[in-house]
C-alpha cells in the first residue's frame, strides 16, 4: 500500500485581502498565475520543494525573498507543511 500524502491547503490558510495582496504585488495580477502557482506549491512533498519553488515565482516577478507579500507567502506556506 502507498504512503499517504496529507493534502495540504495553502490557499484556505490565506485570507481574502492577503489572497489579493499577493495576486496584485508577486503575480502581477494574474488570478490564474496566483492560483495554479498555489496548486503547484500545495503537491510539493517537501518544504524544502516549495520553498525553491517559492525562490523561482519570486525571482520571475522580480522581488527578493525579503518583500512583504514574498514574506508573507512563505509563512503561510511553512504553516500548512509544518502543520
């Protein structure tokens, strides 16, 4: 039998107004671009895997992994792969 992935919600754990924060300052508003990066991040199987994943999404929107919403992003995600 195979090893059960839990299913981690990164997208449940952000709020409206930091969804669209982020939507607006990392995506440039791109919903689809917001949402399927959120998707991608969620099957990582490890932090370490998002978190590069993370590095790549804000180095093509320009921004250092010290910006607010950059911040902010990778909390939320260390919250759902650390529980």
């Amino acid at each position: 039998m195979g090893k059960i992935v839990q299913k981690r919600n990164l997208l449940a754990s952000l709020d409206q107004d930091e969804s669209l924060k982020i939507i607006q300052h990392i995506f440039d508003g791109d919903h689809s671009d917001f949402f399927s990066s959120i998707e991608t991040i969620e099957k990582c199987r490890t932090l370490s895997e998002a978190k590069k994943l993370l590095s790549i999404i804000f180095s093509n929107a320009g921004l250092s992994d010290n910006n607010k919403y950059a911040r902010l992003l990778v909390d939320k995600t260390e919250r759902c792969f650390t529980g």
